[in-house]
C-alpha cells in the first residue's frame, strides 16, 4: 500500500473536498437567482443539491483527519459559472455533476484503489454515481424550463405545493395555490417531489 502522506489519493481527496465545497456555494448562489425569478422549487432543487454536496465534502475531509494542522497543496481547476438565468445555472451545473461522474471521480477511485486505498476506492465511485443523479436531475428541470413545461403537462398529472403541501391533479400547476396563496413557482410535479408517500 502507498504512503498516504505520500499518495495522489490524498491530493485527490483535497481536490474533491474542494470541488465538493465550492459546488456547495455555486449552488446556493444559483437558489438565489432562482429566488430572484420567482422560481422557489428549482431554488428548493438547488438547496437541496447543495446540502448534498457539503456531505460530500465532508465525507472526503475526513478521511484526511489524520493530517489535521498540516496543509495539502493540490493543483486543480474548478468552474465558473455566474449567470442570472436559472435555466443556464442547471445547464452548467448538469455539466459539472457529469464531468465529476464520468470523468474525475472515477479515475480518483481508480487511482486509490490502485494505490491499495479500497475503501475511498469504493466511496469514490459510490459519489461519482450521486453525482450522475445530480446531473441528471438538473438536466431534467433544464429541459422542463427550457421546453416552457415546468408547470404545464400534456396529460393530468398531481402537483404539490411546496410551500403548504396542498396536492391537486391538473395539466397545469396553478397560477396561485388555492390553499395558501403562494405563487405557482412553488408547485413541483408531485412524482418529483420530495417525501411524497404516493
């Protein structure tokens, strides 16, 4: 088994923790363009997305304990993508979340388990397939909003209110929840919605 200390496996473990952390803040800055264009369920699909990422981050990070009070110099390159259009944060974001699937977390969990690291081998691997869920999910909101289909459907479909729960079965989520009053961006297509036990 490699040294640690002296491994790619602890430098790509940095790498990560970095990539994780920083996604973790593009994507609360895009919930907040989101909020901005009155579009509170995908800012709910953001933060949610985030707060996976920083358990990400925080997976990797602690595989470095060991070394805590020292610093690791990493080399790495990391996105930038600033927009106030919702539709082209998810269209970048889906990029991102594939390339860490397709690409760089794959070749990171080869990497350690070349170097006889099999568990963050397998942990590698096992976050490089969230991520594809990650990229998949936001390509599928990007195509909704961009076909103009985030509340409409061509047949009766269930839509929730995120904001209050109400449910109801219509082609088109509505313009106003007729329980609470809030917008119809807080309505999601109740198969997408979260905690749903139907």
């Amino acid at each position: 088994m490699q040294d640690f200390r002296k491994s790619e496996t602890l430098k790509n473990l940095m790498r990560a923790f970095a990539g994780e952390s920083q996604a973790r803040n593009r994507y609360t800055f895009a919930a907040g363009v989101a909020k901005t264009e009155k579009l509170p369920v995908i800012e709910a699909v953001f933060k949610f997305t985030a707060n996976q990422e920083k358990e990400h981050a925080e997976i990797f990070y602690n595989y470095m304990k060991e070394l805590t009070g020292e610093n690791i110099h990493i080399d790495g390159s990391y996105p930038i993508n600033i927009s106030q259009q919702t539709v082209d944060l998810l269209r970048a974001a889906k990029h991102n979340e594939y390339e860490e699937f397709d690409v760089v977390y794959k070749d990171f969990g080869d990497k350690a388990r070349e170097e006889g690291f099999e568990e963050i081998g397998r942990v590698f691997h096992q976050i490089a397939a969230i991520e594809k869920i990650h990229g998949d999910r936001f390509e599928l909101f990007a195509h909704l909003m961009e076909e103009k289909r985030l509340f409409l459907s061509d047949v009766a479909t269930g839509w929730m209110c995120l904001n209050c729960g109400h449910v109801m079965t219509a082609t088109q989520a509505p313009g106003m929840c007729p329980v609470c009053k809030h917008e119809q961006g807080y309505f999601i297509r109740l198969e997408l919605a979260p905690y749903t036990m139907m």
